[in-house]
C-alpha cells in the first residue's frame, strides 16, 4: 500500500491542481486589491485551537497553516512540510508509531523569523496543556512526544501503532502557532493573550490588521509570504452576520461580495438568484450525511430517570422491519429538490465517502416505495385494528415523536417525512429546538440530542479529514449516552451489537487500505440492516463566488478556503 | 423633589443587586452550552475540558460572586486607567472574559457601542422628530385627511416586522436599482468605516439610511399613536375652553397648554425607548449586518455565552432603571403639581 | 332583571344604550368592526368550508401562484396558502388577542395602583423595572425548559406551546402600559375634581373606577392596538428561533417570515400574511378610536 494510491483512489473526481489555474495569472503581489468575503456566521476569534467553530478555522487558515493540507479532492497536498511521509519514503515508521515530517526551507512567519520544528513542538504542548481546554486535543490522541530533530525535522510518536498517522498538524484545525508569540499563553493564560488570539502571527498569505470579533476581520498580503507573487489580492474584507440568504444576495444579486460561505437556502430561490449572472453557486461534498436515529430505548416520560436508556428497549422501533418500512416510505430525491439542490445527493450509506469506503449494498433505499413499505408492515404484521389510520402492535399505536434544530430546511423535510409516514400508518409528531439547546452537553436540559427524548432525531454528522476510523467507532456499546456518562456518548441511537465492537477493535489494528475498506463497509452495512440509522442526504458545502473570481476550488475535506493564496481577480 | 431623587438614587442600588442576581439565575438556568455550536466531530471529552477551562461547572454563588466583583471593582477600574492614565493595580487581575471570544466582555461592548449609538440613535431621534407633529397636528385635526392617512401609514408601519420591511428595502434599493446609479442602496454596513472628510460622511450617511428607515417607521408609529391620544384627551378639557375664551391665541393655546400636559405619558415611551437604543434593534442590525449590541446579544445568547449576556443585559437594567428615574423627575417638571414627597 | 332594583336598572341600561349610540356614529369604528369580525369569521368557520388541508402537502402543485384551485397559491411544498392563512389567523388572533388581554389587564392594574397608593408606588415600579429589564429569550428558554413537558402532557403539544406562549408574551409586555397609566395617574391624582372627589368621601375603590379608569382610557387603548401587533410579531420572531409552535403549524407572524425569502420569487406569499396581519392592527385600532369617543362623556354629550 501507498499513501498516494489510498488518497488517490478516495478521489472520486479529475483532480486539477491549483497550480495550473495560477500560472496562467501571474504578477506582482497584491496586483488584484481587495478581496470581500462574507460569513454570515460572524468567527469570534483566530485561534482555531481555542475555538473549534468552522467559522474561526476556515477565518484562520488565511494566516495559519499547516504541515499538509487536503485538497479539494481529498488529496493530501505537502504545505508547510516538503512532502508528505509514507513508509515509503521512510518518513513513516515500518511499525507505523512514529512520523518524521520535514519543514519546507526558508519559510518565514509574517513578521521575518524563520519558521523551526521547535514552533510545531510547542504547538503539541500549548494544545495538550491539561488547563488550556484546547478544542482540537483530538487531533493529537495517541501521540506520545513530538521532538524537534533538528531545525526542520519534526518526529511525532504515538503510544500505538496508528493505521493513519496524518492528524496532528495536519490539516488547518490544527495549524503550527508561533512559539514566540504564545509562550505567555499556555494552559490557564489561554484567555488573557487576547491580542495574539486576535491576531496570530502566521505563515499564510495573509496578516491580520484588524480584528472585531463577531463582525469583521481585514487581512492584508503577508510580505514574507514563501511564494513568489502571491496572493494576488492586497487587502481581504471578511465581513460576518446576517443570514444565509441575504449573504447569497450580496454575491449573486448586488455583487457587493466576491465570497460567501454556507448558503443552505432553498434551492429555487438560490437558483434565481445565480441566474442574475453575477456569480456562480460551487458545491463541494465530504462526509457529512443528514440521518434520522431512531431510538432503540423507550423515551416514555412515565420511566423517570431510566427514561431512554438501554434498561428499556424500546416497544415497537428495535423491529428492523418497521425501520425498514420507514425508510422505504421517504423519497430521498424529493427531499434534495426541495430543501438541497445542489448541496445534497441522495445517499443509503451513513458513511457515503471517500469512494473507498462507500458500501453499494443498500442503494435500494434510492427510489421510494410507499406500497412496498406498506406490504412490509403488513407482513410484519402491524395492523390498523380500529381504523384511525394508524397501525398498532398490541393496541399500541405506532406513533412517533420526531425532534431536530431549527432550521427552515429541515423543518420542510420533517413535514414531507411526516406525510409519508401517514401514508403508512406511522403518526408522527413533530417537534423543534433550537440549536444551541439541541446540540448543547447541558445536563439540565431534556431537549439534547444526547439525551434523545424522543422516537426519531435528525441532523447532520461527519468526520474531519480522509479516516472513518473514530467516526466509526461512535457506535460501540460503550458509546450509549445514560445518566451514568452524564449523558455524553455518540451513540445517540442506542445501537448495540457485540459482532460491531469486535469489528471497531479489529478496524483499529488493520492497516492497508483496502482490508480497512472491507471492514468500514461491513460495519457500515450493520448499522443500516438494524435500521437504527436511515440515512437520507449526503450534503455538500454550498458557496458562491463572483464570476470575476478566478482559483476557487472548494473542499469540503478542509477549509474551504484551502488555496485562497491561488485566487486572483478577472476584472 | 431634589431628596426624592436622591432617595430614588440610593434605592437603585439594592434593586439593581436584586435585578442582577435574577438575571443571573436565569441565564445560567437556561439550557444552553458554550460547545453547543462546536462541530460534532469535536468528542465530548474535549467539549467537557473546554467547559472545565471556561469554569461553567464552578458552583453558582462562585460564579455570582466573582461576576460582581469582576464588574463592579475591576472593570470600573480598567476604565478609570484608560481614561486618566492612572494605575490602580489592575495588572494581572483576570478580567470578565467571555466564552465566545476568549477575550475582555467590557472591550467588546465598549467596540460594539458606536455602531450602535449611529444607527439606532439616528433612528431614534429621526423617529422623535417625526412622530411629535404628526402626533400634534393629527389630534388638533382629528378626523381630517391628514390624520387619517397617518393613522393608516403609522399602523401599517407598526404591523410590518422589521425582518420583512429590512428585506423589502433591500431588494428595492439593492438589488433592482442598478448599482451605478445614484438611488443605489449598500444593503452590508461596513462597520470599520471612519468619518474623515465630506466624502466619508456621505459614504456613512447613505450605508445609514435604509437601517435607520426601518428602524425609524416602526419608533414614529408607535410615538406618533400616544402623542396623538394624549392630545385628543387634553383638546377637550375645560381648560382649553377657558384658555381660549381668554383670547389665548390658537398657536399659544396647543404649543403651551395642551402640549406640556399632554406630554406624560409621551415622555414614558420615550424614556422607556432609550434604553432600548442601547439594547440595539436585534433583527434590523442582523438584517443590515450593523453587528451593533443586539448582535453582540444575540450571538452571546445563541452561543450559551453567560458572561456576556449577564453584563449586557445587566447594563441594559441600570439604562432602565435610570431612564425611569429620569421620567419620574420629568413628570413632576411637567406637571408642577406631581409631588413625591 | 329582579323586581329588587329597579330604579338602578335603567339608568345603567341607558348608559350602555348611550355609549352604542356614540359609536355607531363613528364611521371609522363601524369599518373596523366590521372587518374584524369579518376575517375573525373567516378564520373560525373558513376551515370548515374549504376543501384543503393546512398541512396537506401536495408536492406535485407546489410553488404555484394564485388560481382559482388556490386563490393565494401553494407554498414551496404545495400546501394552500389560503388554508394556511385561516388556521394561521386562528392562532395568531388567539396569542395577539390573550396576550393583549393579560398585559392590558396588568398593565392597568399595576399602573393604576402605583400611581393612586404612594406606599406601593416604589415596590411595584422596582417590580417593573426588573420585568423591564429581564432579558426575552433567556427567560423564554428557562420556562420552556421547566414547563413544557408538563403543560404538553395535560393540554397537548399544541394547546400546551399555546398556554407558554400566550404566558410569556403577557408577562413581557405590560410594562409600558403600567407606566404609561401610572405617570397620567399620578398627574389626575392632583386634579381639582379628584380633591372634589375625595372631599365628599367617595371610597377609594371608586375613586379608581369612575374618575381615574375613565380618564386613563385613551393610553391603555392605544397600548392595547400596538399590544396586539407586538404579540403577534413577537410570536413569529419566537416561532423563527424554534421557541414557539411545533414547525407545521401555520401562524401569520410564521407565514410571513417564511415568506420573506421568497420575497422576489413570489412575493404573494409574504403579502398576504403580511396584509392580515395589518388589517387586524388597523381594525382594532379603529375600533379602539371609537371605543375611546363612545366612553367620554364629555364627547358623547354633545
């Protein structure tokens, strides 16, 4: 196995790399002058390690960097590294617990020292810090040491052999700091060093020259900055607030942006708006899959404080055959019409990608089959006894709570679900919260994800970077969120199969791209024939960009703002 | 009327430390996390760390406590500093952070205020300035066409939301006028820009008008309809009669008689919007992207950001408990007869 | 009607006779009667008699504009605007009119008492200072948090958001009122007909009821038409932030805000919620006008 073969064969589209668009706009730095760039979720800081919110990451990786990034195809591209380090090269140990990266010469942070190994060691440490509450720790789990080798060799050893060594300082959640500027800043002194988190010193194309957190961040082009003649923008507006609709407007209809970010609106609207000519609407799509769970424990409020917890197996949706029958009843290609456009792609998988991955056992979900489901639940024999419209099993009607954030698109798609679900037999109720309660840890509060006080939830999840393994492992046993774990856990769903578990343990000791792909896929297929998850979209990152825009290329594997040091200005 | 507002004044004290703990209790009840907004691909391990770092799991009176000390000892201090350059021993103290930003609270407010004051101030004041006539002439000429399309134009302007008025002007001034043209609306207000020189201020002026209109129709519609009652209600007394039975001249007999005492009840929605001015125009910045104080609340609020929803509504309650004062001390000028003690 | 009272029977007839008489002379008041009643009409029986389902989704008939199948139109997933609107126009003229009621009612009371009792004056204005200053969307969040489940399990999901909702609108927005109707009070309270009053030993309970109720009316009335616009706008803005209804359930204050993004594409959508919310504003309104001149007695005199 090599590195480049599994990356390669995770790609599922022509990669064309960022060079090709460049040579062809060459010139002087900062020939195109301003660039304006519109969030409409405001970042509230640059110090993506204090922050994991996608807004501060994606606002960073203008000044931050780090020693790989992905590509918009998934591919892992050397950036502040001269290559990337494969047992091949010798970079990564044979045993696979150790990675040796080597820095890139002669590149400079914005204020004109060199950059060393000794910046990415005390990376490791600011975000290890046991007080700093660093919100990208995960990236460094199982690393033992980071060591400086030398000025430009950096070795990181783990605890365990690690089938994918590519996390720490891989990608832009966790970007190399300047030693310098943060030495002050470790642990509990985190928050008092505003001005560096508000202003990070960095290796990018561009410097901060001022920052409101919440609203507005300009950059100018980083004088130091390690390529020739980039970026081509002098100066960089990025301005945050509003809503998405009113974001997409400022780029598609008043052209007052060249870039806005996230634009989840309805599909005719957005469509009509880019027919104005001004901009163009790119779609970029990694793992993110909008599901339902559906609850294998008993949310009845009767149960107290065992209410949803495995001690009650729920009565009616632990049978696979009225999950399935649900499933078949949703018509997955109306829901991307409606609410997804070109932002969703009808998936059957919890885990669609990368390609490598992707199991192709459960595409007859594709296509909707009312009749089908009904015969299902026929010949499961679930009846309507009393002629309400609503099947029961055992005087018990099959009627369902179903919960999610607020949101308008999501709460189109549970109305559609709910009149299918009738067209079934299944009642449905629908019920929304708002997102910083439904997502929130808050203990206190009954209406968390987490806690799953009701039938059927649903909202997006996904995983970082190119590996499923973590993100796989969320549905072991040990996962289960109950007032034991203060209801923290990832198996919202309560899913519990031994056979899975042994599969989580045998993936974490495999390497060799092709056997984990095996092992992905049977686990992946698992969890869709216990009906416990029913995928509905594969969702891709929707933004806009003015057609005088040239370089974009956006990825959904990283920031989408991977290559801005590439984009340059057609007028 | 001096000792009322003196005793008014000391009695503020205890009813704010009362007002503050309330506050307090209810944002902390509230289901709301810091993580909540962080990726779900970020394990809860990290997010109960995080929460840990930000001291959320501290007990309540700890948390209490060092709010109130925070705010009223050492912020008071840090701005004395800045302002006369002296030092007051504030160096090292940690200072009332906010989950959000990782950084001062009181220095983003004190960022956030400009904005704020420019636009929804402008709009106050513009809306202050409309409503009073049209309230004056409206009830001298009751029933005339001019109070009724007032009447029609003001409570139609007070039943559209701002959330959709914002968007309509957007759309006609932004998007269906050509950009070049001189009608050309921005529909981004750009909050780091500076007034230097004319071409500045007429730069400010035009990215002011549509916030302030919005704002302003719903503030005139709502003064306008008191201003309007409480006239009517003064034009019919026995005073009037007798004023102008004595040859007071009409002019003389509205601007001075009805007037002044028709402005109490004007004078409390007033006094009760300027706090408000403070409060920001939630939805109307958010429409415009002002990223005033209302921003800044909602934001804290969305994103479970205690410290800073406690410090702004808090400040907010001193605004509201001030401005009553001040309405109090107004009624008795404007009706010498009103006596408190 | 007893044989027991007779003599206080008429006058008290004749004073609500007088006070009917006064406002059917008031052109305005009758229109706006008329289309209050009219569109409150149409919400309650409308339903009934029209074919379609508000929440029927008809994916095949979805965003169409107005025809006669669908006089308003479809929504994006071709529900009837126009069944919508009616069941939309049922909660909002519960939430707007109820609210109103409870924040009328307290806002008078507690008004009327501050200004009238010096010795109550200081706590219940201090009370209403902290009711000022509490922060919207923290406390809706707390008392959803506490009561939802409960109210839900005894009034449904529906009725039980409704009876929350309805609560906190009402305890959110008496303030002003309370204020208004204190400072006039406060500034009756030194008339000479209220020293005239009070030298013949009218008790107080009716010191309050027929000398400072009838004089503070015109403030409260216009409390009470802005208070409806408030509570219904307010219900859409909470509805938007996932704190109101359940999503399928159609509110004007809803209809509109999801009209708005489609604002260019089919504005009929924003409009015609838009235009009910505002016909009902200005009918109250006018009504209030009329209400207002009917009970003045120096008015209705002449």
């Amino acid at each position: 196995m090599t590195l480049k073969s599994m990356l390669m064969s995770a790609v599922a589209t022509v990669a064309l790399t960022p060079m090709a668009f460049a040579d062809a706009h060459e010139g002087e730095r900062g020939r195109d002058g301003q660039l304006n760039i519109i969030y409409w979720q405001a970042p509230s800081t640059l110090n993506p390690y204090l922050s994991g919110g996608t807004k501060e990451v994606e606002s960073a990786s203008l000044v931050l960097e780090s020693l790989g990034r992905f590509s918009d195809t998934g591919e892992l591209m050397p950036w502040l590294a001269a290559d990337i380090p494969t047992v091949e090269n010798g970079g990564l140990a044979a045993d696979l617990t150790s990675i040796t990266w080597t820095l890139k010469e002669g590149v400079m942070w914005s204020d004109g020292t060199p950059l060393t190994a000794a910046d990415a060691v005390f990376t490791w440490k600011y975000c290890t810090d046991p007080d700093g509450g660093c919100a990208q720790s995960s990236y460094f789990d199982g690393v033992e040491n980071i060591e400086a080798l030398d000025d430009l060799t950096i070795k990181i050893s783990f605890n365990a052999p690690k089938p994918f060594p590519y996390t720490a300082l891989v990608g832009s959640e966790s970007p190399i700091l300047q030693a310098a500027q943060f030495a002050d800043c470790m642990g509990a002194n985190a928050p008092t060093c505003t001005d560096a988190n508000f202003g990070p010193i960095g290796t990018g194309p561009f410097v901060v020259t001022e920052f409101k957190a919440n609203d507005v961040i300009q950059f100018a082009a980083n004088e130091n900055f390690r390529e020739e003649g980039k970026p081509a923008f002098a100066t960089v507006n990025f301005k945050g607030g509003g809503d998405a609709a009113s974001a997409a407007r400022s780029v598609l209809e008043t052209g007052e942006y060249d870039y806005a970010w996230n634009l989840q609106i309805d599909p005719t609207v957005l469509a009509d708006m880019e027919s104005k000519g001004l901009g163009t609407v790119v779609t970029a799509f990694g793992t993110s899959v909008e599901r339902l769970h559906i609850n294998q424990s008993n949310p009845d409020p009767a149960l107290g404080d065992e209410r949803a917890t495995l001690k009650h197996p729920h009565p009616f949706l632990t049978d696979p055959e009225i999950g399935k029958a649900m499933s078949m009843a949703i018509d997955r290609a109306l829901l991307v019409e409606v609410g997804y456009g070109a932002g969703g792609q009808v998936t059957c998988n919890v885990l669609p990608a990368p390609a490598v991955y992707a199991s192709t056992a459960n595409d007859g979900c594709k296509v909707q089959d009312i009749a089908g489901a009904n015969a299902v639940l026929d010949a499961a024999g679930y009846m309507d006894t009393n002629g309400d419209g609503i099947r029961e099993k055992d005087g018990m009607p099959l009627s369902v709570t179903y919960q999610t954030s607020t949101n308008a698109v999501r709460q189109d798609t549970q109305a559609l679900v709910k009149q299918w679900w009738s067209e079934i037999g299944i009642d449905t109720e629908l019920r929304n919260i708002d997102a910083s309660v439904f997502f929130g840890g808050d203990p206190a509060s009954p209406d968390t994800f987490q806690k799953f006080f009701a039938d059927v939830e649903m909202y997006t999840n996904n995983f970082a970077g190119v590996d499923p393994e973590a993100y796989m492992a969320n549905w072991r046993c040990s996962e289960i969120p109950s007032p034991d774990t203060q209801w923290q856990g990832s198996n919202m769903q309560r899913f519990c199969d031994p056979a899975y578990d042994a599969l989580v343990d045998k993936l974490a000791q495999t390497a060799g791209i092709d056997a984990r792909a095996e092992i992905v896929k049977e686990m992946n297929d698992m969890l869709m024939a216990s009906y416990s998850i029913i995928p509905l979209i594969h969702r891709g990152g929707v933004s806009a960009h003015a057609n005088t825009l040239g370089g974009v290329l956006i990825s959904d594997w990283d920031s989408e703002l991977w290559n801005i040091k590439d984009w340059y200005s057609t007028k | 009327m001096l000792t009322y507002t003196i005793r008014r004044l000391i009695l503020t004290v205890p009813t704010l430390l009362f007002i503050s703990f309330v506050i307090f209790l209810i944002v902390k009840l509230s289901p709301s996390d810091p993580t909540a907004n962080l990726p779900l691909t970020i394990p809860p391990e990290v997010r109960e760390k995080i929460r840990e770092s930000l001291g959320v799991n501290q007990p309540l009176t700890v948390q209490y406590l060092l709010w109130l000390k925070q705010f009223f000892w050492l912020e008071p201090r840090i701005v004395l500093e800045g302002w006369f350059g002296w030092d007051l021993g504030t160096e090292g103290e940690i200072r009332l952070i906010s989950y959000q930003t990782r950084s001062p609270v009181m220095d983003l407010i004190w960022q956030r205020m400009p904005q704020t004051l420019w636009v929804v101030g402008t709009a106050y004041l513009v809306g202050i300035l409309i409503a009073i006539p049209i309230g004056i002439y409206s009830a001298y000429k009751q029933y005339s066409v001019f109070d009724q399309a007032g009447t029609f134009i003001s409570m139609v302007g007070f039943s559209v939301p701002p959330f959709f008025s914002g968007v309509l002007v957007i759309v006609i001034f932004s998007v269906l006028i050509p950009t070049d043209s001189f009608w050309w609306l921005p529909s981004i207000y750009d909050t780091t820009h500076e007034v230097v020189d004319w071409e500045s201020f007429k730069f400010q002026f035009r990215q002011m008008i549509m916030p302030v209109m919005v704002l302003a129709l719903q503030i005139t519609a709502q003064i306008s309809r008191f201003a309007r009652a409480s006239m009517l209600d003064n034009l019919n007394q026995d005073y009037v009669r007798t004023a102008r039975a004595k040859g007071v001249r009409e002019r003389g007999v509205v601007m001075k008689h009805v007037l002044r005492n028709s402005m109490i009840p004007v004078v409390t929605v007033i006094a009760l919007g300027i706090p408000g001015i403070f409060g920001g125009a939630i939805i109307t910045e958010q429409v415009f992207k002002v990223n005033g104080l209302g921003q800044l609340l909602i934001i804290a609020i969305q994103g479970g950001d205690v410290p800073m929803v406690q410090t702004l509504t808090f400040i907010f309650a001193i605004l509201i408990v001030l401005f009553n004062l001040v309405a109090d001390v107004l009624y008795g000028l404007l009706d010498p007869r009103i006596r408190y003690d | 009607m007893t044989d027991m009272t007779p003599e206080l029977e008429k006058p008290a007839r004749s004073q609500w006779w007088d006070v009917w008489a006064q406002f059917r002379t008031h052109k305005g008041a009758l229109v706006g009667a008329f289309v209050f009643f009219l569109i409150l009409f149409g919400v309650l029986i409308g339903p009934f008699l029209w074919p379609y389902d508000a929440t029927t989704i008809d994916i095949r008939s979805r965003n169409q504009g107005p025809s006669w199948g669908h006089p308003m139109g479809t929504d994006q997933l071709g529900r009837d605007t126009l069944a919508r609107v009616m069941i939309g126009g049922r909660v909002s003229l519960a939430v707007g009119l109820t609210a109103m009621f409870i924040a009328l009612i307290l806002g008078t009371l507690i008004g009327v008492l501050a200004g009238f009792f010096k010795w109550l004056d200081g706590v219940l204005m201090r009370l209403t200072d902290l009711f000022l200053a509490l922060p919207l969307l923290p406390l809706l969040l707390v008392i959803i948090m506490l009561f939802r489940e409960t109210l839900s399990a005894r009034f449904g999901p529906e009725g039980g958001i409704f009876i929350l909702m309805v609560f906190a609108i009402g305890i959110t927005s008496w303030m002003q009122t309370a204020r208004i109707v204190r400072g006039d009070v406060l500034s009756l309270k030194e008339r000479e007909f209220m020293l005239a009053a009070r030298s013949i030993g009218t008790p107080n309970g009716r010191m309050m009821s027929r000398h400072i109720l009838p004089n503070v009316l015109s403030p409260i009335m216009v409390s009470a038409t802005l208070g409806i616009a408030t509570a219904i706008i307010t219900e859409s803005a909470l509805s938007f932030l996932g704190l109101g209804f359940p999503p399928d359930f159609p509110t004007w204050g809803r209809l509109l805000r999801d009209g708005t993004d489609f604002l260019q594409q089919y504005p009929e959508r924003a409009i015609w919620p838009g235009l009910m919310i505002s016909l009902t504003v200005l009918s109250v309104n006018y009504m209030g006008d009329g209400l207002r001149d009917a009970l003045d007695p120096r008015i209705r005199g002449r």
